[in-house]
C-alpha cells in the first residue's frame, strides 16, 4: 500500500536546535530540514532565507523523493552575495520548487562529481523557480561532471530566469554526461548571453585515465531527450563586455543552443529578439576526435521572430 509522505515545516521563526519539523515547531533552514527529513515535502515559510547546499545525504527515493517547495501562499526568497543561491552536489531523487533567487554569481547549480561513483543519479527536478539578477555566470546550471555514471531523468520546468549577465556563460544550461532531460515551459529572457544551451565536449566528464581503445569523451557529452514549449526572448550580447571588438559587439547569443549535443528533439518553442533563434553546432573540431560532432537533433514547429543578430536557425 502507499505511504502518505510525510511533511516538514521551515520557518525564518523555526530553530534547527529545538525544532522537531513540525507546524507547531518548525525547523529554521532548508539544508537542516533536508538533512534531517530527506525523502519528505519540505514546506517552507514565507520570508527571506540564507543560500543553502545540499548533499547526497538530503536524497529521497523513487517512491518518497525529497521536494522543497513554499506553504500555501508563500513567497520564498533567497537573496545572494558573490555565492550560490542554491547548490545540489550528487543528491538524486529530488525536487526543487517554487523558490525565488536574487543575484549572486549562480542562482541554482546541480553538479555531480566522480565522488558518486558508478550510482546513476536520477529523478532531479527544477520546477518553477524564479531566477533573476546573476551577475557572473549561469541562471540555472546542471553540470554532470562524473564520467562513471550518468544523472537522468534531468527536468527542468516552468522557470523563469531573467536579468543576468552571464559574461561567458549561459542563462540556463545543461552539460556534460547527462542522458535523458526535459527542458520545458520555462521563460528566458532579457540575459546577455544564450538562454537555454545543451553542451557536449567540454571535458567536465572525461575519463581521466587514457584508456586504452576508449574515447576519453565517450560520455562528455548531454544527449536523449527534449526542449519544448519554452518562450525565450530578448538574448543578446550587446552591451556585454566580453564580446566587445574593434568598436562593436559580436552578436551571437542563441536563444536555443545546442552545442555537441546528441539526439535531442527542439519543438514548440517561442523565441524572439535573439541574436540567434535556434542554433545548433560544435565548438570542438572533428579533426581532434572523432566524437566532437552533433547528430540527431530535431528541429521542428517553432515560432522564431525578430533574430537579426545574426540568423534565425543556424546549423
């Protein structure tokens, strides 16, 4: 038979030393709440609350998975110095939801690393959080770095990320040995560098050891599965310094990018007044490995308008 899960409260009134979880006696930060309950629906508290991490130890399971969201009613707001809002490291089995970042240099940041070992990590949820005033480098960023095993079951949903310079970097991106994701519904716009790019290539999941008759990026690289139904709008680099030139700015922010991505399927987005609208390519030579190429990307029944940057579709 199923279990109820069970529900925690966090309070900016709560206390992390005498609190029990309850309404009646709340705990007072997310992390503690995490830690101490994982695999529960962590309720928090309107209010203003410290940027917290979370570790493998704040997991849930595939039945019970650990899910931070707002009470009824609430508004949640992580405001953030030079750090990050909210930082997930090799926790699997969670969802993140409804919560408001302000600045910092990442507002939301998933890494896996090869500390998890062979574990897949799976079922990781950002769903409908409110990102805005990052200055440094990305929005929303999944960062698989761990070539022993994959995360899957990515989903990212229903977010919105605005006003950031991202300098290099991007607004929303997912990157490195992740197989399987779903980006949708989410709302990107106003940044000064790409919206929502997939990455492959880099080297953040190489195998460290040369192996022999192994491709070092064998699994470096995002693959299988979909962006879909995400409006993306106002993505330029003008006014961003690092792509400034000879008296003039490069404009070449995508709105969709995929970059050594592989079987990835592109549809039912809204993108407009983007350097670029969709683009899809390589930044790594064939010439140096033989996997540095995308193949398998679907490309179908967007609406792109007003990409006079560069192009609307570029591949």
């Amino acid at each position: 038979a199923e279990t109820e899960q069970k529900v925690v409260h966090v309070s900016e009134y709560g206390n992390d030393e005498t609190g029990t979880g309850t309404w009646y006696a709340p705990y007072a930060t997310i992390s503690h709440a995490a830690e101490t309950e994982p695999g529960s629906l962590i309720l928090v508290g309107g209010g203003e609350y410290e940027p917290f991490e979370l570790g493998p130890g704040c997991s849930g399971s595939e039945d019970s998975p650990t899910v931070i969201r707002p009470a009824e009613g609430a508004k949640v707001v992580i405001p953030v110095e030079d750090e990050t809002g909210i930082f997930l490291k090799n926790v699997q089995n969670i969802s993140i939801e409804g919560l408001e970042t302000v600045g910092g240099t990442y507002a939301v940041e998933y890494l896996s690393t090869p500390e998890a070992g062979q574990q897949i990590l799976s079922n990781i949820s950002i769903r409908n959080c409110r990102v805005h005033d990052v200055r440094g480098e990305h929005g929303i960023c999944v960062y698989a770095r761990n070539d022993l095993a994959p995360v899957t079951n990515l989903t990212i949903e229903g977010c919105e990320v605005y006003d950031c310079e991202c300098y290099w970097s991007e607004s929303m991106v997912i990157n490195g040995n992740i197989d399987g994701f779903l980006i949708e519904r989410n709302k990107v716009h106003d940044n000064n560098n790409i919206g929502i790019d997939m990455i492959g290539f880099e080297g953040w999941a190489c195998h460290q050891d040369n192996i022999s008759g192994v491709n070092p990026y064998e699994v470096d690289y995002v693959r299988n599965r979909i962006c879909r139904d995400n409006l993306v709008y106002n993505i330029s680099t003008e006014g961003n310094e690092v792509y400034y030139e000879d008296g003039e700015y490069d404009l070449c922010a995508g709105g969709i990018y995929v970059d050594g991505g592989q079987n990835i399927e592109i549809y039912n987005n809204f993108i407009f007044n983007c350097d670029i609208g969709v683009e899809v390519a390589t930044e790594h030579s064939p010439d140096d490995n033989e996997l540095f190429k995308v193949s398998g990307i679907n490309v179908h029944d967007n609406v792109i308008a007003d990409c006079t940057g560069w192009a609307g579709i570029g591949f």
